[in-house]
C-alpha cells in the first residue's frame, strides 16, 4: 500500500502546469470529457477546451477510447484541467508566424458564419472582418459556410491568440498582378473594350482588363460635351482608343471620339447646297456668325448674308444661343467649311410708296402746280 501511494506522488510530482501529456477518453459528458493520463484521478477537458471554434456537445468531437493529446492547464491534488486546443495551438503558431512573415497564402475553409464575418479553424481560431472577404460589398455571408478561400494573414498577435485574415487582399494582389500584364500589354492607336467605372467633372474613368484609364471630357464625343452623364453611364460597355500609355505612373488616356466617324463625314451626307436647316448661333465674329448645324459641324453665315438690309455687326440682328433657320450655300468636306445664309430665307423689305401732290383744282382748269408756284416767284421780280 505504502509502495502505490509512493507511485501515486512520484506520478503526481511528474506531472507540471503547462505540460503536455496523452491520454485517452474514458468518459464523454455533454460539457466535458474525462481523460485518464496516468494521474490519480482522470482529467477534466471542459468543451470549452476542446477546440478554438464553438462546440455544441462534446460527442461532436470526441468518443470514448479516442487517444488524444491535451496541455495541463490546472493542477492540484484533487483536480487536473486538460486543453486540447491549446495543443493545437501550439502546433498552429510557429507555422503561422512563419507564413505572416513570409506573406503566404493559405487556403482556409470557412467554419461559422457570425456577425462581422467569417470564422476558420487555423488551429486557432481565425477571423475574416466582413469588409475582408472581398473587393465587393457582401450583404449575406451565409452561402459562405463550408467554402474553401484563400487568405493571408494580415494581424497576428500570439500573446492574445488573435489572428486577422484577408481574402480581399489575395483578390488585390491578383488585381494588381493582371493590372500590370494588361499595362505591359497595351500600345498606342489601339481599340479595345472596357466598361465605364465612374463619372467625374472632368471625364469618365474605363475599366480595359483590371485597369482604369481616363476618357477626358474632350474625348467623349466630336462636339462640346458639358458633362460626361450626357454620354455614358457607369456600366456602359464602350469601345475606346489608346490615346497614351504611362506605365511608370500607371496612367492611361483614351478616347470614345477617335473611335467614331467624325463630324464632318456625317456633314457630308446629311447635308447639300439648298437645303434649310435649324442651328444654334455659337459665336459671333465680326464677319459673321457662326451657326451650329450638326453636333460637331458650325457653318460661317457671313454679315453680309445675315440681312437685307445693311448692318454693321451680326450682334445688331444676332445672340449667342439664338436658334435660327439657315440656307446651306456650299459645303466643303476637304477644308470643313459650311457656308450658309439667313438672308435668303427672308423676305426683303418691301420700299415705302412715294407721296404724289393732288390739286383741289378741278380738272380741266388750266392750272397746274407750276403755274401756281411761277405766279408766286414774279412777285420777287
């Protein structure tokens, strides 16, 4: 007897907090299980205590006779505190301080679905922040249960055995390494299709292959554009021509306009000497007005073809915005000249009749105007 009780202390005195021991189930309960580890009494794994993720019953992990490995975390004579995801934590670190440093990639499976993220077992308990999980906002993660992801970690604090993981930064540095090919790739004068990322005072931003270039608000269309809404939306699939390339600044100019026909090959099939139409007076010269007629197309109504009557500044019959019916004369596609004319739309102006003297005098008197006035002049003589 004196010899167990010996044997007993000698185990007891072998055993220290933070120790590491096997051992194996002897007894599954719905919050713990009893492990025998060679102790006096068996030790106590707490569900808590069994892994970095919630359990809901102890069964769902363990099953008598199961052999496993756990870490002392309480000791005194009557009692023995096991962990078993301290030992896997353990396990877990050293590779995870090494992959942090190195800025590896790792692929996970997504365990729980909780509020602000996603919950993956690394050995310890990871955590994906919802603005992580990708490029995009997600409005219900539940699908996500089960899947497999590719992360990297981004925080790691073993003292509080925190562990911050990003799936957004694995989609990023996708993103930049397609963004770089695509800027290898792309030349000046080409034409590709893009979509329209979003608006801004000053142009439109497309997205060409995982990078943005800029369609500057001159580029948007042959003819003056006020704001870039008047001709894309965001979303638009548009074709655009590579105006530039700065690979060192990654910047990319492009053009909506290089890729139409221009203004001016529309003009020569819309428009023939003798035909009316409505334009816009956009500039007033002092040789005339120039007179909107097609988007992109101003023809030249000289002063002289304003009015019939002589003016000496268009501003005398003319306003900036006025609209105005115009007479094309000629048009010229080589040098791009329209030349119209308001005047010949007008009718002229009709002359004043001219006031003729009507005698009182009876017809067939005799006299007449001048003998009135000559009877009057010898009074002088």
């Amino acid at each position: 007897m004196v010899e167990e009780m010996n044997n007993e202390m000698a185990t007891f005195n072998e055993l220290s907090l933070g120790d590491v021991v096997k051992g194996k189930v002897t007894k599954v309960e719905d919050k713990r299980a009893l492990v025998d580890v060679g102790y006096k009494v068996d030790g106590i794994l707490p569900i808590s205590e069994l892994s970095s993720l919630h359990v809901e019953k102890v069964e769902d992990v363990l099953s008598v006779d199961d052999e496993v490995t756990l870490k002392v975390t309480k000791l005194d004579e009557d009692e023995l505190i096991l962990s078993k995801k301290e030992v896997e934590a353990d396990q877990a670190w050293d590779d995870l301080v090494a992959n942090y440093e190195n800025g590896d990639t790792l692929t996970v499976t997504i365990a729980d679905v909780v509020k602000g993220g996603l919950v993956v077992d690394l050995g310890v308990r990871g955590f994906i922040p919802a603005s992580l999980v990708e490029r995009h906002f997600v409005e219900d993660f539940s699908d996500y249960k089960g899947q497999t992801m590719d992360v990297k970690i981004i925080e790691l604090d073993r003292e509080k055995r925190k562990v911050i993981l990003s799936h957004r930064a694995v989609l990023d540095e996708k993103a930049e390494l397609a963004k770089q090919d695509v800027l290898q790739n792309l030349k000046e004068g080409d034409i590709v299709e893009g979509t329209v990322q979003r608006l801004t005072s000053f142009g439109a931003f497309v997205d060409i292959g995982g990078v943005d270039g800029l369609v500057h608000i001159s580029q948007l269309a042959h003819y003056r554009v006020e704001t870039p809404s008047e001709i894309v939306s965001e979303g638009d699939q548009v074709k655009v021509k590579i105006l530039a390339v700065d690979r060192d600044n990654e910047r990319i100019s492009l053009s909506i306009k290089a890729t139409q026909p221009g203004p001016w090959e529309e003009a020569a099939e819309k428009l023939k000497a003798g035909d009316v139409v409505e334009g816009t007076v956009k500039r007033l010269v002092p040789f005339g007005a120039f007179v909107e007629i097609l988007p992109g197309v101003e023809g030249l109504v000289h002063i002289s073809e304003i009015s019939h009557e002589h003016i000496g500044t268009p501003q005398e019959v003319l306003e900036e915005g006025q609209q105005v019916q115009v007479k094309v004369l000629d048009v010229n596609q080589r040098d791009k000249r329209v030349s119209l004319s308001i005047r010949e739309l007008l009718e002229p102006a009709q002359p004043e009749p001219i006031e003729t003297y009507q005698s009182d005098e009876p017809s067939g008197t005799g006299f007449s105007l001048g003998d009135v006035i000559g009877d009057q002049l010898k009074k002088y003589k």
